[in-house]
C-alpha cells in the first residue's frame, strides 16, 4: 500500500468515496462531495493523503489547521475514511500512523480529532493508537431518533503538553 497526495486525477473518485462512505453514523453532517468542493478545500488549506494499492484508492485521510488563530497553529485536525471494502485491513491504521509521522516532521505539537460516539470502532482504533479523550459534547447530535455524544480527542506530538 502506497500513502501519497491527492492529484488531479483523484478528485472524482475520492468524492464518490467520501459520497459512499461518510454516513451519519459517522459524521453528522449529509455528504455532498463533488471535485469542485475537494478543489475548494484544497484551496482553503486542506490537505489529502490517499492509501492506494493497485490504483485503487483505499482511504482517504485529510487535514487542516484546527484553529483559523495563530495562537492555535500547533494544532492539526483529520478526518478519515475507509472504502467499505478495505475496512478491518490496516488501512486507517497506516493511514493515522503516516500522518502522526508526517505532522511531527511539520512541527506540529498536538493532533485533534472529533469522533461520534455511534462510531465505536473508530473510538477504539483512536485509543489503541494512543489517542487520549480530552472532552465529550453529550446529546450533542440528534441523527435518526438517537441523541449521539461528540468525543474529541487528542494525540500529544509533544509529549510535554500532555
């Protein structure tokens, strides 16, 4: 499996995969990706890395700054996703450790993520990688009848701010 960035050649097909596969089990948000909205978060800061085997694309895994503030500039945000097809086979787990790797080496301190609780395989995966909880928003989502808690949770590049 091969881990690099996003490329014009992508764009189409990373959107029908986060159309697939982002779900309001685990974002609360209805997805309506298209090329044009990858461009234009492209274009506000937003970074992808792709995990691709056989050119296929396996994962998507993108990022940005946390704060728009300076004062918030050590810290970094992702989101990720697994086709349904390559989930159980390492692939976010790459995917995270690539990237834990790579925002150290930007001098990043600290890596954040939110994660609904109706997503407990996500939640595990974060704490076997050492994610820590730093807060939960309780009944913070309303999705299908079910009031859902939002995790947020944080892995220290910086072991000192821990």
């Amino acid at each position: 499996m091969e881990i690099r960035k996003i490329e014009p050649r992508d764009f189409v097909k990373v959107a029908q995969l986060e159309n697939e596969n982002w779900t309001l089990a685990s974002t609360p948000h209805v997805m309506d990706s298209s090329a044009e909205k990858i461009i234009g978060k492209i274009m506000t800061g937003t970074t992808y890395f792709l995990a691709v085997e056989n050119d296929e694309i396996l994962g998507i895994l993108d990022y940005g700054p946390r704060h728009k503030s300076e004062f918030g500039r050590h810290t970094v945000t992702f989101g990720i996703m697994t086709a349904q097809e390559a989930r159980g086979k390492g692939v976010a787990t790459t995917l995270i450790n690539f990237f834990i790797d790579f925002a150290k080496k930007e001098g990043f301190k600290k890596i954040t993520i939110q994660v609904m609780g109706s997503n407990p395989a996500a939640l595990k995966l974060y704490n076997k990688l050492g994610f820590v909880e730093e807060g939960r928003l309780k009944k913070e989502f309303f999705i299908d009848g079910e009031y859902i808690d939002d995790w947020i949770l944080a892995f220290y590049l910086d072991k000192s701010l821990m």
